[in-house]
C-alpha cells in the first residue's frame, strides 16, 4: 500500500520544527515513531500534505527523575521504557505498559509521546498516565506550557495541542512512599490493541488508601479516568470489598461498544475483572511486593 | 529528495520520493529482494530489517527516515562467503518449511543474541513474538535460535 504523495521536512531543532508548523499549519504533521501514522496513510485514512519528522531532533529522548518528576523525553522509544532499570524498579506500571504495546520490533520506534498524541483510545499509555496523574509538556511559538492528561484527549484522535505546538516531554510526579502500580491488558494476540485494558495506581498509608488512580483502555470514544472508582477507595481499607466495589464503579463507567473484539458486556466484565487483578497487584506493589 | 543509507557497510544512494516506503527501497531500487514484504500492515514481520542495530518494521518506516544512518539486511548476514551462525542454526535446525518469513525471523533473532548472548526459550519467543510463521514452524525456529546462541559471534 503506498501513501499519498507529501512534502517532507526533517528539522534538526525544536525551534525549526515549531517553524514548519506555524508555516503549514492544520496541513502538517509530525511524524515522530510513525508507527501509528504510517500505517493510516498507507491506508489513506490521513494523507497530510506535509510531514515534519521529528527523528533528527537531538534532545527530546530521555528518561530522567528531577524535581519531584519522572520526565520522558516525547520521542523515548516503548523498548527503552521497557528496557529502562529506574523504570522498573521505581515505576513498574510503565514497564507493565510499555511491555504489552503493540510487539518487540514495532517498539523499537515507536515513542511514548506519539502515544499520548495520537490520541487513539485504544493506545496504551494513556489510561497509565491518567493513574498517574501526569502531565504533558506543550512547545510552541510562544514556548512551554504544561497541560494535565486529564484536560488533554479532547475525542477521539483528538488532543489539546495547538497545530503549531509539540508535544516535548511526559511529567509523571513521583509516587509517595508506599505506593505502587500495575497495567493489565487483556488482547487476542501479541500486537493487537487492547480488548480492554486496565491501569492502577495507589498510595496506601499503613492499610488506609490515601491515594487511588485508574485509568481504562479501548473501553470509550476517549481514554477514561474511573473518578467513581478512585473515590470509592480513598480513605478506606485496602480489602478486597472495597477492591470489588471501585471495581464494579469502573465497569459501570466504561462506555464499550461492540465490534469484532468482543460485545459489549463482555468488554464492561473484563474491566471489572482487570480493575480487581490490577488494584491487587498495585495494591502487593505498594506493600513492597511484585 | 536525495538519500544516502548505509546498507550492510556500503553506501548507497538515491533520488527518491518522500512516500518511497524502506522496504520498496531495499527492493526495488537498490533490488535487494531478501527482504520479504508480508502483510504490508506492520503485523508479521517478514520485512524486518536492522536500522542502527535494532530490528524495525520497514514496510512502516519511510526510507527518507533512514536518510543517513545503519540499515542492515538479510543479504548483510553472510560475510566472506561464511554464513552467519543465524543462518546455520535455521540450515541446521530445519528453521524454515515454505521460507517466507525467514529473513525477518532470523534478523530478530541475530539482535537477540547481539544483546542477549544466552536466551531463554522464554526470552527469544518473546523476542520473536513481531514476527509471524504462517507454517507454524515456531518450535524449529526457536531450537534455530538456540542452537545459533551456543556458537561464538562471527
């Protein structure tokens, strides 16, 4: 399948890839890990006039703890973050995510920033960086702003950014003691999207939850935070009645449809499921086991 | 737009479209045809070449994006007309019935052992679990794999 013809650019700083943009506008995309964009134009579900291709762009992949943060440089590839011995050890609900996207060899270019942008609910990332309560950097003409993933999937394929802005580096703020996480998919094959996937992340003080986020994958039009389901946990003991209980709220505020994946009710049951499994793992995280 | 990519130690160059896809470089314009084009969907990786080392999808990367840096093919395996321990272990290990996805299989598994000199069963079938066997030949391809690990690099 061939795409449609498009004029190529290939800046080798931020600034002159925000000038391409300003300069092509709603005509131009980035083309970061391509591994999401490049199969919808050989499909020619998207044939943008211009690509900028962020690859040469020298500073935009890291993964690094400062200020209170884990930063993720937007163009870090998933078999890094996979690969990464401070993400597993500190964060294991992104190696839990960055292990089940897509395949090995598909990870080897596909970035963590391509995708949030992509904004596809069926994506990965998002549903962990919504437990975590990360946030995104913007640049733009006018330079940084930082924008909080639960402002930033706007429908589907859809995002907060601006047209001339990029999306530069991933903010996760550092867990509390006695916290943990955990990312469960459940998908046909190895490569396929998620039938539903299910990320936690809590922060348990002795046995009380003190902090509680869950996010749900490929269940909605957009990535889901499960508010009901956080909120039933914060303040009350770590067991398995309140684990069923926020678990029975995230299943109810799932919005799946049928399709070739499973119907409806089977997909709603599986974030049911998968809520329980992946709060009891966070939940043994916590605690300081695996 | 003019490229030059470094394939398998040569440099080579071209004059090609922004849309030219890597795998059709490597085919048709430099006429490389070891490099297998499957599902064309970035799902079975018999088009799995190296690109700076790592193994990549090339029906799913422009060729402009390979614009100055490593690609590595199936053609690149055999030095001084000696095979690659990969390509002995497939010979010797039956790694192949109808042969399709044989260069990709074998450039996944000559990454694995680059970086992980003594796999697991567990860590090559993972590390081959992008690349697709219609034969189902996956039990020889992993013994290929296994039997390429206990032999020194070239």
């Amino acid at each position: 399948m061939i795409p449609a013809s498009f004029e190529y650019s290939s800046p080798s700083t931020l600034a002159e890839a925000i000038a391409l943009l300003q300069q092509h506008g709603e005509d131009a995309k980035i083309l970061a890990g391509g591994q999401s964009l490049i199969p919808l134009m050989k499909l020619r579900m998207a044939a943008p006039k211009h690509l900028i291709d962020i690859n040469g762009i020298g500073d935009l992949s890291y993964i690094r703890e400062s200020g209170g943060y884990l930063t993720i440089g937007a163009l870090t590839r998933e078999s890094d973050v996979d690969g990464s011995q401070l993400i597993r050890d500190k964060y294991p609900i992104l190696s839990d995510t960055a292990g089940v996207i897509a395949d090995p060899i598909v990870r080897n270019m596909a970035t963590v920033g391509g995708n949030l942008a992509h904004a596809d609910p069926a994506n990965d990332h998002p549903a962990t960086m919504l437990a975590l309560g990360a946030e995104v950097v913007a640049t733009g003409p006018g330079g940084q702003r930082t924008i909080a993933l639960t402002d930033f999937f706007t429908g589907l394929f859809t995002t907060a950014l601006n047209a001339d802005e990029i999306l530069t580096e991933i903010r996760i703020p550092t867990p509390a003691a006695g916290s943990g996480g955990a990312y469960l998919k459940v998908e046909r094959k190895v490569g396929d999207f998620a039938t539903a996937g299910v990320a936690a992340q809590v922060t348990l003080d002795g046995d009380t939850v003190r902090g509680a986020g869950i996010g749900l994958t490929n269940v909605g039009p957009m990535p889901i935070k499960a508010t009901r389901a956080e909120q039933a946990l914060v303040g009350k003991p770590a067991n398995d009645a309140n684990i069923k209980e926020a678990a029975r709220l995230a299943a109810e505020d799932s919005e799946p449809s049928d399709d070739l994946r499973g119907s409806a009710d089977y997909k709603r049951s599986l974030v049911r499921v998968l809520t329980t499994r992946a709060l009891r793992q966070a939940i043994s995280r916590a605690r300081g086991g695996h | 737009m003019k490229i030059s990519v470094n394939v398998n130690g040569t440099p080579r160059e071209a004059d090609v479209e922004p849309r030219l896809l890597l795998v059709h470089f490597i085919r048709e314009v430099l006429n490389m045809t070891g490099t297998h084009i499957g599902c064309d969907t970035t799902s079975c990786g018999a088009c799995t070449v190296l690109l700076d080392g790592r193994p990549v999808k090339s029906c799913t990367v422009f060729a402009v994006m390979a614009n100055g840096r490593d690609v590595m093919t199936v053609e690149g395996l055999e030095k001084d007309g000696k095979l690659d321990r990969i390509q002995d272990g497939f010979h010797e290990e039956h790694g192949l019935q109808c042969g399709f996805c044989t260069p990709g299989m074998m450039m996944t598994g000559y990454s694995l052992l680059k970086n992980n000199p003594s796999p697991s069963e567990a860590d090559i079938r993972w590390a081959i679990s992008g690349n697709l066997c219609r034969c189902t030949g996956y039990v020889n391809i992993v013994k290929s794999i296994q039997h390429a690990s206990q032999k020194p690099a070239q």
